[in-house]
C-alpha cells in the first residue's frame, strides 16, 4: 500500500512539476550554448530525417541556425553533416538551406557519421584541406544535444570549438532573413492562437524531460567507451 500511495504522489508533483514549467535542471547542465565569434566554417549537426526525407524539426532548427550564422557572416562556408537515411542528412539539409537563402558555393556535404562522435573526424574529410584541429569553428546543435557535441569535438582534439544552438540574423532587409517578413495576402490578420494550454505544456516538457534523460545516458555511453 505503501509503495503504490509513494507512486501516486511522486507521478502527482512531477506532472505538477511539469504543468506550471518549473526548471528541470538537467537541461542547464546540458545546455553549453555559447555566442557566435567569427570562425573558419559552420558545422550544422544533423538531427534526423523524416520517411520523406524531410528534416525534422529540431533539423529545421538547426538548419536555419546555420543559415542566419552565414548570413552575418561568421565564416564563409557551412558544413552540413550527417550520412543517416536513404539519402544523406547533409544533402537534405544542404536542400533546405538553399530554399532558405544560402548560396550553394558555400556548402559543403560530409554524408559519413552515423552517430555523434564520428562528425568531427568526417568533417575534417569533408572540409577543405585548410581546414584542422586547430580552426575555429562554430558548431550547430540543438540545447540538450550542445553538451555531447562540444565533448566529442574535444576529445578528437578540436582546441577552438563553439556550440551555437539559435541565431538570428540582423540584415533584416535580407531575404534570408524569414523571421522579419510579413504576410503578402491583403487584409492578412495574424491569429493570436497560442499552443500553452495544460496539455500542450506537459506534452512538450514530458518531451524536453525524456530528451535530456537520453542525453544524460548517452553521455554516460559515451564516456565508458572514451567517446569524450
């Protein structure tokens, strides 16, 4: 009786915990987010791909990120990285950035890691020969993902590495720029719909809760196997 009443208190505070979005702190410890700095390329880190061959959303991010990052100039090439699928990540992705404004001479595809701690040796075989250990880049990643990352980057030797996970440009007079457009249908009225109801909000930090406990594992993995 005593176990199944500690149950259902432990499941009533943690969806309460959830519902009125109280930290969960293993996401800071995970976030190393850091500002952009001008740096030798953009590396943007896959992360999935849909049964269309569509980024995933958390791709979608990523991808826009890298693109914002080029567009204000903070190197003058963008690595997509990533070989899952039946096509590549980094075609994909390569893809999207160029409906999203990015010059197809600044891409650079590198379709060989399979997991997280292969992207920085791939990338290195991917990049132009000038490219080493020793340049500076800015690498895209999502929030919970930014820790795993900058570890592995690090431990194939990377001295000069920083994990930008959002980024937006300020040429707003630039078509790249999608977030300073407005509607083009006349009489256009925004709606005020906002997805914050208990649901919504459980749903996504249930979501963000079992992002950060996998991330939290795999590095554990990583770290027993001497990925980082």
């Amino acid at each position: 009786m005593i176990v199944f009443s500690t149950i259902g208190v432990v499941s009533s505070v943690a969806v309460l915990w959830l519902l009125l979005d109280w930290p969960l702190f293993l996401d800071r410890w995970l976030d190393v987010s850091d500002r952009p700095a001008p740096a030798d390329a953009i590396v943007c880190i896959g992360a999935g791909i849909t049964s269309a061959n569509l980024p995933l959303e958390d791709g979608w991010q990523r991808i826009y990120t890298a693109v914002q990052l080029f567009a204000d100039g903070y190197a003058p090439m963008v690595i997509f990285s990533g070989g899952m699928g039946r096509m590549s990540e980094s075609e994909i992705y390569a893809e999207a950035a160029d409906w999203l404004g990015l010059p197809r001479d600044a891409v650079v595809l590198d379709p060989l890691p399979t997991g997280t701690a292969d992207h920085p040796t791939t990338v290195l075989k991917a990049a132009p020969p000038h490219l080493t250990r020793d340049s500076s880049l800015l690498v895209v990643a999502s929030r919970l993902h930014s820790r795993r990352v900058l570890l592995a980057f690090r431990k194939q030797g990377f001295s000069n590495v920083r994990v930008v996970t959002a980024y937006r440009s300020t040429r707003l007079g630039e078509p790249i720029a999608r977030h300073a457009r407005s509607s083009s249908i006349p009489g256009f009225e925004p709606s005020t719909k906002r997805y914050n109801d208990p649901l919504s909000r459980i749903s996504r930090r249930s979501s963000e809760l079992l992002v950060a406990l996998r991330e939290l594992a795999a590095i554990g993995w990583y770290w027993w196997r001497g990925l980082v």
